[in-house]
C-alpha cells in the first residue's frame, strides 16, 4: 500500500487530484510494471472524501460546494461536541473510496472526469491510501 498526501486549504473544498494520481501512475507503471488493473484510493479521515466528477469548468466544482452547503449547513440542530458535524454528514454522502481503472499505465478517466479529494473541515494535511489490484494482464 501507497500513501499520497495533500493540504486543502479551506474548510470546505474539492481539491482537484487528478494529476497527482495520474503521476502516482504512471510513476507505479515504470518502477513496478503496473500497466493494466485498477487502483483503489481509500481516505481513511471521517471529515473527508472522495468523489469523480467535472474537471473541465470550475463553475461545476463552485455548483456543487454550494449546492452541499445547502443541504448540509455548518450550523445546525447537531449535538456533536467538535462542531465539524456537517462535514461528517458531507463525508458519508461522498463516500470514503475510489476504484480507478488503469490501461497501458495510464490512469482511465471520461474525457471531463477529475478526481476529487472533498474536504469538509479543513483547511488540513490529508492522506489517502493507493492499492494496486493486478489486471488479468499482469
């Protein structure tokens, strides 16, 4: 298993992490041969997760920020001592988990996909954890 690490730098953002885990990769593809599987990405943080969606226009990521702080305020009827509730909240409607699909060595993405890193209670480090799951190629 693999550790990636990344700072967010607000307390609600989706930081795009695409090149990143492209890098991570392509780098895997050349020093261990990993050309054809799938590669699970896993945040083990409970105020923070993952989710695939538009890269292309930031107005998209802008949408969606709203659009959960909408639907899950900071403030709110929670009895959570820490005051991070709503990003708990946020956490389970992302989920904590990805399987990426990897070809030839490169990360499989639709042609608007990016991989988000969703925090929800930073700014903060945050550490994902990468496992390689071997293709019927390798």
């Amino acid at each position: 298993m693999f550790t990636l690490e990344c700072a967010t730098h607000s307390r609600c953002e989706m930081r795009d992490i695409t090149a990143e885990v492209r890098a991570f990769v392509r780098r895997m593809a050349v020093e261990r041969g990993w050309r054809y599987g799938a590669l699970t990405l896993f945040c083990p943080h409970t105020t923070c997760g993952l989710t695939l969606n538009e890269g292309a226009d930031p107005d998209v990521r802008r949408d969606m920020l709203a659009f959960f702080s909408r639907l899950v305020p900071d403030a709110g009827d929670y009895r959570h001592a820490e005051g991070n509730s709503d990003a708990h909240i946020k956490t389970t409607l992302h989920g904590p988990s990805l399987l990426l699909l990897v070809e030839d060595g490169e990360l499989c993405l639709g042609t608007w996909q990016a991989v988000y890193l969703c925090e929800g209670d930073g700014p903060r480090r945050r550490s994902l954890w990468l496992q390689w799951l071997p293709g019927a190629r390798e």
